[in-house]
C-alpha cells in the first residue's frame, strides 16, 4: 500500500514537472532574455518595441527584452558570432555582412521604405534627384545607411558620385546645412529634417523611398538560431509585429507608452516626437506588415555591388526570409 | 665609456659574445612569437575570421591596399596631420612653457585652463571641434595639437625650473646677457626633460590625428577604419591599426634618436 502511494506522489509529482518545463518557452515561467541593439538611443522610433514590451506580447511569447544601445556594425558582428540572437539593422548591413562570411539573416521587414533623404535649404532649389548635380553633399562617412541611400539617389537620375561632391562631416548634418557649410545633406527621414523644420528652416527634403525601393531597417538572427530555434525567431517576429500594428493603428496610445520607456519624453513639448512618430509610421505601414520585398533585395545588392561595396553576387534567398511572416 | 655612448650601448659592450649575439635578436624573437600566439587564438579558438583574422589575411589585407595606393595615400594624410599637430602643438607648448616657469602669476592664472586641456576628453569634444572648424585638415592639426601640448607643456616647465640656481649665479657673475643664459644654460639643462616630453607627445599625436578622422573625414587612416568597420573588413582594420603602430614607433624612435644626438654630451660630462 505504501508503496504504490509513493508510486503515485512521485507521478503527480513528474507530471507537475513536465507541465512546467521551460523547453516550450511560451508560458511565463520561463522567459527566455533576449538582448536586442537597436544602433541607436531610446527614441519614439522605437515606439512599437515599446509597445510590444508593455501589453504583454513579448512576455506571451516567453521572450524578455533588454534593450542594447551598441553601433548597428557591432550589433551585427554579435549576432554573427551568435554571441546575440537578434537585433534591429539597415537591409544593407546584411549583404555587406554575408559578403564577409556573417551568417546573419534578415526575418522581418519593420521599415518598407528607406529612411534617409537629402535634405537642403529651401533656397537652393533642390527638388529633383537631378538637381543635386554639381552640389556639395555632407555625409556622415562613407560607409552606413547615410551613404548608400544617397548614392542610390544619385543612380536613380542617371547620376554617381563623380556628379557630386562629398564631403565626410560626421554625424553634424545639422549643424553643417545650417551654417551653410554644405549645399545639401544625407540624413535620416525620421530625425534631421524634422528637426531642421523645427527651428524654422525652410527645407527640400529628397526621400530615398520614393524614388528606388531598397531592403530597409528589419530584425536579422543568425543561421545557428534559425536552425536550432526557429520557434524562437517566431515568436519573436510575432510579437514584434503586433507591436508595429498597433503603433499604426494608434499613434497617440503608443507615444503615451513610449513616454515609459524614453528619457525625458514625457517632460519634452511633443510636437517633434510625435512628427518623428507621424513620419516612422508612413514608413511602416504595408498591405503584410514584416514582408521583405523581394525586388527591394535586389535593388539593394545592385546599388552596393555598383558603389564597390560588394565584390560580387550574394545569393539573395540565403539573405532574407518571409518564412515568418504571417 | 667611449664617446657618445649611451648606458645601454655600454651594458651590451660589457656582455660575454653569446649573450651579445641572442640580445641583438631578442625583440625578433618577440615579435614572432607574438604572431605565433596571434595565428594560434585565431586557428584554435574558434572566432570566426569577422572577429579575428589570422595574421596571413592581415598580411594579404595589407597586401592588396598597398597595391592599390589605398594605404599609401590615406597613410600619407594622416602623417601630415601628425607633423602639423606635433609641430604646432610642441611650438606652442615651449613659448607658452617658458612664460610659465618664469611667471608662477602667470602660471596660477592660467592653471585652470591648461588642467583641463588634458582632463577633457578628445573623444567628446572632437565631434565640437568638426562643427566649429569644419571637416577639413584644420580640425584635425587642432585635435592633434591639442593632444601633444599638454605633456610637451608640462616637461618644459619642469625642466626650466630643474636648473638649479647656483648656475645662474654663475652665469650672472660673468655677465651673461638673457639671450645667452638661454641658449647656453637654460635650454642645454631643460633638453633631457622636454625631450622625455617630446617622445610622449610624438605618440600621442598620433591618437589625436585618428580621434579626428574618426569623426568625419574623408581620408586617412582613421576613414579607413571606419569604412572597415562599416564593411566588417576585419583584415583592413588590422591593417591600418597597425600601420598607426608603426607610424607612432617611427616617431618615437626618431625623437630618440635626436635625443641621443643632442645630449651626446651628457655621455662626455660624465667620463
């Protein structure tokens, strides 16, 4: 009798145990830590991360989110080292990456349209790609999404860099147009022409995304993740996307929760922030949210293999992946 | 000793043969085996080649930017940013070090500013310097001089107030004018130390030309690790990291050499 009631205990209490096994990841016993560079500081940008993180999605999918605020170059050479299993990259920094032998890969498609475009002063008449021949052209480096999303612009009207000239300013776009010092300036959509709009500038803005469709900031893992945890790469895709739809669908929600999660927001007058947040949003939004456009792919290998930046072909399927994508 | 010959020329004149032979050849040995231990992480340890190259893809790295000129002319840019920045920085250290040691006044007044020319880090203030004086040369000389001063500076003070007073003493009672206790007293019993500042700065300067290219530029060594870096050309990062080694080593041996030049007649005093 005895023995078959510690027979029965230790049944219950296996049972018990099996139920809450951490291998399926997906209840809230154990929440697998992901830390996730995002190549920039806190920022309304980030506002679906936010989001995601605050109504729970994240923690649905058994995933806990740490943000890291490392360089988008060291962000990618963590998660190919599978020292990191995700981040938040440029499409350009995946096929420089593989071309490199990184075995990251792109799993989610988070800005459909590029976010950089030369901005200049209202009075240099700078309204066309065209246009831009014979200007100076401030530039952070030659290198990074700045870069390559001005070139791109250039061979959309038949231009190259022999048209123009660069000048490698740093991250002072700003402070370099204001001053004159430059003709026009590569910026990011979401950040320097707003601010430039903000203190009174009148500015010509040249978006990248309305003339050449390039592959676009997205969540990139590496092929060891891929192929031993792919669950993982789904729930944390899923989750993600819930938080880019629900920032679309409400703005006003999501600047509310961003005030949570970024310094000083809630202090700061929102009339910039919420242009940011206005301006990302047009960028996101898309008939299947996270869906990688395969053209997009190709239009990006094309530019950099054009600039130098890559020596030959990748395979482009190995590259990015709609596997996910619901 | 023989004439000109320093403490360490002495110490390998006294040695046995054999031990003469193997300390000649002693830093190959080091550097070989330091490549050795390179090739050996790298081989052994598992990083992928993103992370470590080995020393032979740093060698055909190096090999493919020299043919093509890359290395040569961005080298070539940075090297004249050093030379400026050193030039214009020890200048302005020696004419405002020598008011310094003759002027505590001036020295107490302007103690605030020069402390914190060193304390501030480059680093921060770099990205200033780029908005203020543009992106061109000019920015960069001023990081480099800014670097180099301090020390310089420092050493040219000491220096000047390490000649002990029984000289001038001797110099005023044969009624030496203030130009020749300067060149005959003040600067011949200030070199040992300022030069032991001019080594330091020489190295530094060379820090201080790539913080500034670092930045924003559009040639140099530090533009060629930044387009490494933002191409994950691991190899070409080396190879310019390197190439700033050697720049600063050359530096520092030149600035010993003049040493050894200059205060030749140390060696002579003390026989």
């Amino acid at each position: 009798m005895l023995k078959r009631l510690i027979v029965l205990i230790l049944l219950g209490a296996l049972t018990a145990a099996c139920g809450a096994s951490p291998a399926s990841g997906s209840g809230t016993n154990a929440l697998v830590h992901i830390k996730l560079p995002v190549g920039y500081i806190a920022n309304i940008q980030f506002a679906p991360l936010y989001v995601a993180i605050d109504k729970g999605y994240y923690k649905d999918a058994g995933i806990e989110i740490e943000f890291d605020y490392s360089l988008e170059t060291d962000a990618v050479s963590l998660v190919g080292a599978n020292n990191l299993q995700f981040a938040v990259v440029s499409g350009e920094q995946v096929l420089l990456a593989r071309a490199q032998g990184l075995p990251i890969v792109y799993v989610m498609a988070w800005y459909q349209k590029y976010p950089v475009s030369v901005a200049s002063k209202a009075s240099q008449n700078i309204k066309t790609p065209a246009d831009l021949k014979g200007k100076k052209i401030g530039i952070p480096g030659r290198y990074g999404a700045d870069y390559i999303g001005l070139d791109a612009l250039l061979y959309s009207a038949a231009l190259s860099e022999n048209d123009v000239t660069l000048d490698s300013i740093g991250f002072n776009q700003v402070a370099a147009l204001a001053a004159d010092r430059e003709q026009a300036v590569s910026v990011y959509t979401n950040n320097e022409p707003i601010q430039l709009r903000s203190e009174g500038y009148q500015i010509n803005e040249l978006r990248v995304g309305d003339y050449v469709q390039l592959a676009s900031n997205g969540l990139i893992t590496n092929e060891s993740t891929l192929s031993s945890n792919p669950d993982l790469v789904k729930r944390m895709v899923s989750a993600t996307l819930k938080g880019i739809a629900d920032t679309i669908a409400n703005p006003d929600e999501a600047y509310t929760i961003s005030e949570k999660y970024v310094p000083n927001l809630a202090q700061a007058d929102a009339t910039t922030p919420k242009q940011i947040l206005s301006s990302s949003i047009d960028m996101w939004k898309a008939n299947r949210l996270g869906y990688s456009n395969p053209q997009a792919w190709t239009n990006m290998q094309n530019t950099l293999l054009k600039m130098g930046l890559l020596k030959q072909p990748l395979d482009l399927t190995k590259a990015f992946t709609n596997q996910f994508i619901p | 000793m023989q004439k000109n010959e320093t403490m360490d020329t002495n110490l390998i004149r006294n040695l046995p043969r054999a031990a003469k032979r193997s300390y000649r050849w002693l830093g190959i040995i080091s550097i070989v085996a330091g490549l050795i231990a390179w090739w050996a992480v790298a081989r052994f340890s598992g990083l992928p080649a993103f992370v470590l190259p080995s020393p032979l893809q740093v060698w055909q790295r190096f090999l493919v930017s020299l043919s093509d000129g890359e290395l040569a002319q961005n080298t070539a840019v940075t090297l004249l940013e050093i030379l400026l920045g050193l030039f214009s920085g020890t200048l302005f250290a020696i004419v405002l070090g020598y008011w310094l040691a003759k002027s505590l006044t001036l020295e107490k007044f302007l103690s605030p500013y020069l402390v914190a020319s060193q304390a501030v880090p480059l680093v921060a203030i770099a990205p200033l310097l780029v908005i203020w004086f543009g992106p061109g040369i000019f920015s960069k000389v001023l990081i480099c001089a800014l670097i180099v001063f301090f020390p310089v500076l420092v050493n040219t003070v000491v220096g000047l107030r390490a000649v002990p007073t029984a000289y001038y003493d001797l110099m005023h009672s044969l009624r030496a004018s203030r130009r020749q206790i300067l060149f005959h007293l003040e600067i011949p019993a200030a070199l040992p130390i300022f030069l032991g500042g001019l080594r330091i700065g020489a190295t530094l300067s060379v820090i201080g030309a790539v913080v500034g290219e670092l930045v924003g530029a559009d040639r140099g060594l530090g533009v060629l690790i930044n387009v490494g870096r933002g191409t994950y050309d691991t190899p070409m990062v080396f190879v310019a990291v390197f190439t700033l080694i050697a720049l600063a080593l050359s530096l520092y041996g030149i600035v010993a050499w003049i040493e050894r030049r200059l205060l030749a007649w140390q060696q002579i005093m003390e026989l």
